[in-house]
C-alpha cells in the first residue's frame, strides 16, 4: 500500500506562486484522461496561494498558505458523486473521472476546502490531481513540487518511513488545515499562521534609546515561553492559540517588573512598554 501526498510547510512560503504557474503549465490545454481533462484559460486555480493578513501596522505579518486538493480519506466529494465519479486510487490519490463526472455540478460544492472548479464549456467539475498521470509514467514528483524553488513542498509516500516526507511528518509538528471539516486530508501542514504577541521595551530614563537584551516571558494556554528583546527593543511570541487569556511579564535590572494580561481574540500588539527605573 501507498499514500501519496504532500507535507506543506507554510513557514517556508514566499508566495511567489511558481507551483501554481507549473501546475497551469501542465494542465492548461492538456488532455490526461482518464485523470483529467484539458484546464480552461479562466477560473481555475488547483493551487492556489492563500494570503493571510495578521496584526496591524507597525506590526503588520503577512502568509501564504499554498492549498491544493488535500486528497481527503473520508472526502465528501467521492460520497457526492454519483456512478463513482469521483474515487480514491489505491495510492491516495483522489480523482475525478472527467468522464463520469459529466453534468455533476454538485460535486463543485461539495469540498469544504473550496479546490473543485466548474468547466463550463466541459460541464465537469475540476481539480488537482496530484499529476496522477506523471507518476504512472514514473516522474518522481508532481510538477508544483519541482518548481517550488523554498522546499515549501516535499511530496512522498506516508506509508514508507524511509521518505523524507514520512520522516517530516513524524518529526515536525504537523498540522490538520481546518480539523473541522472532517474530511481526514492526507496532505498536511507546518506551521499554519496563528495568533501573535508582540511589543516595544523601553526605559523610562534612557529616551529614545532601544531596551535590548530585556527578559520577556509569557504564561497561559499550557505554555511558558521566554525571549529576550531584540536590538530594537523589539520582541514576539508566535503560534499562539486564539481566544486565550496570557501573561506577558518584562524584568530588567534596576527597573520595577511589569506583568501585562493579554488576551488573543485578534493578534496583539502591545505598543511601547516602558520600563520604570528604581529610586
Ligand atoms: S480537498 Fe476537497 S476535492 Fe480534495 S479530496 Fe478533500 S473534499 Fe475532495
Ligand atoms: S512555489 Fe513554493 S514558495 Fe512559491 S508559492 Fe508555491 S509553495 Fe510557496
């Protein structure tokens, strides 16, 4: 037995959308039945490159979260289909016969990620394919995996813990995009964007002069954490969970400690902490 699929680290994304140029290169136009028909010019996007904004100015972050078919265990676009038009190769794969799937515009809506698209001209709904047809010819790796220039994407085999993909995903802290929908995806990610803290340390009696070098910690939401400001002033925690109630404490020599409760509904910049000196 195999599964074949994808480890998406999002913390090595730059965005720069190669994989989704090489993914229209090799479909756009082209005919790979019984996997795929041929991609239209417009509105078809198998990869596509999520932008996600977090905090605000001066503390401004943005991601890309790179999403394409996740190639589900459980997928609800296979229980949608009728005449098994969309099925689970014995590798992992999940696949939507262009031929069955004719006039099934149902399938569309099915998938909770949103990676199933309408061809109207063709009247059939479709997706990544993992460059099934690439694989069979024995092509080592889907064409997104070959131009993405970061190592952002490592496709492999999960089921063989000799791959490199198996061994990432036993050693790096692997994540469910959206665990909600149910849908047992086989691709994963590192490094899903979450909430931040961030701040400014400076000292009372030192104006204009960057605090370097302070201890910051944080407490709360199963976590203690411990950094120390950099040679701006500057300090942050990342990966944190939403809507959860922590601790931010600051201690400097010679200055009074301060504790500040923070809770993480939105991302959170603390502005400029100012260390009061003691008499
Ligand atoms: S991500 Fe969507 S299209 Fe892909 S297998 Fe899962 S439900 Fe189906
Ligand atoms: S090619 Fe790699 S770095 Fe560029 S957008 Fe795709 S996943 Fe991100």
């Amino acid at each position: 037995m195999a599964r074949l699929s994808l480890l998406i680290d999002v913390t090595k994304c730059s965005g720069c959308h190669n994989c989704f140029l090489a993914c229209r290169d090799e479909f756009y136009g082209n005919d790979y039945t019984p996997y795929s028909a041929p991609q239209p010019l417009e509105g078809q996007f198998w990869m596509q490159i999520k932008e996600v904004e977090r905090g605000t100015y001066p503390k401004p972050k943005l991601d890309y979260i790179p999403l394409p078919c996740l190639h589900c265990e459980e997928a609800p676009c296979v229980a949608a289909a009728a005449d098994g038009a969309v099925y689970r190769r014995a590798d992992g794969i999940v696949i939507i016969d262009p031929e069955k799937a004719k006039g099934q515009k149902d399938i569309v809506n099915s998938c909770p990620y949103r990676v199933i698209f309408w061809n109207k001209e063709l009247e059939i709904p479709q997706k990544c394919t993992l460059c099934a047809h690439r694989l069979d010819e024995g092509e080592k790796q889907p064409r997104c995996v070959e131009a993405c220039p970061t190592g952002a994407l490592v496709f492999g085999d999960l089921d063989d813990p000799e791959s490199e993909i198996a061994k990432l995903s036993a050693s790096l802290d692997v994540e469910v995009y959206h665990p909600e929908y149910a849908s047992l995806p086989t691709v994963k990610y590192v490094g899903i964007p979450k909430r931040f803290i961030a701040g400014e340390v400076v000292r009372r009696d030192v104006p204009g002069e960057c605090a370097e070098g302070v201890k910051v910690t944080l407490e709360g939401g199963g976590v203690s954490l411990e950094t120390l400001s950099d040679s701006y002033g500057d300090f942050e925690f990342d990966g944190l969970e939403k809507n959860t109630d922590y601790r931010v404490g600051v201690e400097c020599d010679g200055y009074a400690p301060m504790i500040i409760e923070v809770s993480t509904q939105t991302d959170v910049d603390l502005g400029e902490i100012v260390l009061e000196p003691f008499d």
